[in-house]
C-alpha cells in the first residue's frame, strides 16, 4: 500500500509529464535517425540551449510570483547591443561594459516592476510596451544593423562566459556550467528558502500573503529585475559565441520561454513552480527542434508541434492534479 501511495506520489509531481515526454523524445528520434544521440549533435544541441535555458529559470520563479515577462527577448538582443556598442567605441572596457549592459538590463526590470506593482498595470501590458521600446531602443542605436564583436578575442570575460573545454570528444562550452550553476541556485531559492515561500505565496493567493507579512510587492520587483538580468547575459553569452550582436535577436523568445515553463509543469497563473520541470521543458522543446530538422520534417513546422505539445502538457496537468488530490 505505501509503494503505491510513493508511486502516485512521483506521478503527481508536476515533472513526471514532461520527464516522460522528454525520454519518449529521445526514443522516437533517435530510432528514426540514429545521429540524434550522436556527440557532435549533443554538443550543438547544448550550445544552443542553454542560453534560452538562463531565460527561462528566472522566468520560471516570475511566473511562480503570477507574473509575466515578455520583454526577455527584447533584452536579450538589446544588452548584447549596448555591451559591444560601449566596448566597440572605446568608451568602455569589456568588463565596465558587461557590468554596464546588466545595470541596463535590471533597471530596465526595476522599472517593469514598479509599474505593475504600484500602478497596478498587468504585467502583459506593462512588458508588452518594454517589449517594444527595448527593441526600438536596440534598433536605434545600431542602424538596424548587427554588432560585430571581432575585438573580444582573448578577452578573460569572453573565456569566463563561453570558453570551450573538451570531455573525450564532447565539446563543452562554459556556458553549460553557468546554466547549472543558476539552475542549481534556483531551484534552491524556489523550495528551500523563505523567499521560495514568498514567491508561491505571492502567486497563490497575494491578499492572504501580506496578511501574512509577506512583501509580495517587492518580491514581484526582484523577480522582475532577476528576469531581465538573465535575459541580458544570455543575450550577452549568445554574441560571443557568435560573434554578433544583432539588435533582431531574441525576437520570439519571449514566447518559447513561457512555453517552456509551462511544459515543464510551472502554473500559469502563479503559485506552483518548479526549476527541475523547466529545465525538462527546456529540454524538451530544445531537443524537438534539433529532432524534426534530423528527420526530415520542415523547420517551419516547428510551431505545429509545439502548440501540440503545451495543449497535450495542460491536459495531462490537470489530469494528474486531480489524480494527486484524489489519492490524498
């Protein structure tokens, strides 16, 4: 009796869908092409990864809070922008820059936060208008036209962020260990410390979390800030990989992003979250758009699957909430 209960109990959580759809994924490309699993296509599929990975951990605690933020891929192509533009001209070192460009990037999510937290302005709006003058901002100041970053080479920051390490003959990029590392902290701020708790709370039921005493308020301000600031250094990890700086890119990843925090099991409308589900979601929609390109399925039907995936990810959810509340 009490294995079942454990057995339900690990079917219950919110991760054990998107775990299952991501091992059923490996499966079914890796039978139709067995190249999927092979090391060069693991290195490139970690490579791109990560970066929209960083994104999505913050975004993960954000939407925990019953926020959104759609100004991350906005971000994204503008702090890459800003940090090559200061260094680019002279006017700055690469390390005043990249200090510079996340300073930009958190004031920019101070701002968002403020907005809707004292103006009582929702959150989709409020991101929706960063969205674009962000985006217009990066626009501006380049021309419309990309950054080269061809002067960072030998750069200690640039080794820090995106040097390359070799395992066998897996490629590894540094950037893999930053995502780690914050997904690690994360997940520990979300379920084991007293702000974890203020985040659900705040999400959950707000009126009866600062009868609590909890800031759900400032809570709100911080995440927002945490979600720009990791918006700007993937951004800033993605042009030095690429050696670019477009002011075009990140268009789009707002809305992959919360893709994959649904998918991984976050709700969305606050109140539940989970780090260990986003990075299966992660993932999952990283590793769908690597498998239908392997196998021969047009990229332009990438959105196909992934609406199919967030549709059939909502209903198994529910379908196991209810079981978990039934078995308890």
């Amino acid at each position: 009796m009490e294995s079942n209960r454990t057995i339900l109990r690990l079917i219950g959580r919110p991760e054990a869908g998107p775990f299952a759809l991501l091992v059923l994924l490996i499966v079914v490309f890796t039978s139709i092409n067995p190249n999927f699993i092979s090391i060069l296509n693991i290195s490139n599929t970690l490579a791109f990864t990560v970066e929209l990975g960083l994104i999505a951990l913050a975004m993960t605690l954000l939407m925990t809070s019953g926020e959104f933020d759609l100004s991350v891929g906005s971000v994204f192509g503008f702090s890459a922008v800003l940090m090559w533009t200061l260094f680019n001209s002279g006017v700055a070192s690469l390390e005043v820059a990249f200090v510079a460009a996340l300073g930009t990037a958190a004031l920019i999510g101070l701002s968002s936060g403020l907005l809707v937290t004292q103006l009582k302005i929702p959150s989709f709006l409020v991101t929706l208008g960063m969205l674009l003058l962000v985006r217009g901002t990066a626009l501006f100041i380049t021309d419309g036209f990309p950054q080269r970053t061809w002067n960072a080479a030998g750069e200690p920051l640039a080794e820090i962020l995106v040097g390359d390490f070799w395992i066998g003959p897996l490629r590894i990029y540094m950037s893999l260990f930053w995502f780690a590392l914050a997904a690690i902290v994360l997940g520990y701020v979300l379920t084991g410390t007293k702000a974890g708790n203020w985040i659900q709370a705040s999400g959950g039921n707000p009126d009866a979390a600062r009868a609590r005493g909890v800031k759900v308020n400032r809570t709100k301000i911080y995440l927002f800030m945490l979600s720009s600031t990791f918006a700007a250094l993937a951004g800033i990890i993605s042009s030095i990989r690429t050696s670019a700086a477009n002011p075009n890119s990140g268009t789009g990843y707002e809305l992959e992003v919360i893709a994959m925090v649904v998918i991984g099991g976050t709700a969305l409308m606050g109140g539940r979250g989970t780090i260990i589900g986003t990075v299966i979601g992660v993932f999952i929609l990283r590793l769908m758009r690597n498998g239908i390109i392997m196998i021969g399925v047009p990229g332009l039907a990438y959105n196909i699957f992934i609406g199919a995936i967030i549709l059939g990810m909502m209903a198994l959810h529910s379908w196991l909430d209810r079981r978990h509340q039934e078995a308890t």
